[in-house]
C-alpha cells in the first residue's frame, strides 16, 4: 500500500514536470522567435538607412540607369532584395525583377509608414516572390512626404 501511494506521487509530480518542461519549451521558443525576427529588422533598418545615404546622389540627379546597376550591386553584397520607389509610389529600381513591369507599391503598409514617420515595416505574402517575406522601408529624405523610398 505504501509503495501504491509512492508510485502514485511519483507519477503525478514526472505529469507535472513534463508539463511544466513542454509549456516552459514553447514560451522559449516563442521568445527566441521574437528575438531574432527583432534584430532581423534592425539589421534590415540599419542597412535600408546606409543604403538610402548611398543612393541619394544618383536619386537627386535621376540617374536610373545607375541606381539600378547600384541597386544590384548592394543586393548582391548584402544578400537581400532592394527597391528603390519613387515619391509617387512607382518603382525606380529592384534588384530582382524589371522595375518597369511592377505595380505601384505607394499603397503598401511599409510604404505609406516611411512616407508619415521616416521608417516602416510590415510581413506578408510577395505575390512576386511568392513567399512571405518581412520588409522595411525608410525614406530618404526623412520629413518629406514625397521623399524617395528604400525598401528591403
């Protein structure tokens, strides 16, 4: 009887650990998640801003043909997709497909942010990429409603 009433707490207390153990698991797991989707975008931030100094030259003067070659050239280096979008929300350069075949982007989230407050972000599904994707955007001229915008 005694050894009846042992295994019982036995098996209610290893329930209860493993419990505990599988619940702790995914709370860390979800942290870990945000953790690293956080500093993926102050990376993405960081480098959207660099990027956006880099270009301005060739965006002030209109230089298109430069600001694609540029646009890949940084894509390339930094293994990521870059976008150049003008203050009317056309695309002037991507370093993945033909700027000239896509849509206007002026209404998307990540967008219209950079446009209010200098910077944007958003998640979704790229109907080009056909994947979800995270993107950031800053504008170049920060302040100005009609600035140039980098997305990545």
């Amino acid at each position: 009887m005694k050894n009846s009433i042992i295994r019982k707490i036995i098996s209610v207390c290893t329930v209860l650990i493993l419990t505990a153990i599988f619940t702790l698991s995914i709370f860390v797991g979800f942290k870990i998640r945000d953790h690293y989707k956080s500093n993926i975008t102050d990376k993405l931030m960081d480098n959207a801003f660099l990027i956006g100094r880099s270009l301005e030259p060739s965006i002030t003067f209109q230089e298109k043909e430069k600001i694609q070659i540029e646009t890949k050239e940084i894509s390339q280096k930094l293994g990521v997709r870059v976008t150049v979008i003008a203050g009317n929300g056309s695309v002037i350069s991507d370093s993945e497909e033909d700027s000239d075949l896509m849509e206007n982007h002026g209404m998307r989230h990540e967008i219209k942010s950079a446009k209010e407050k200098g910077y944007g972000e958003s998640e979704r599904f790229s109907d080009t990429l056909k994947m979800n994707m995270k993107y950031v955007a800053v504008a170049i001229k920060e302040g100005n409603s009609n600035s140039e915008i980098i997305r990545l």
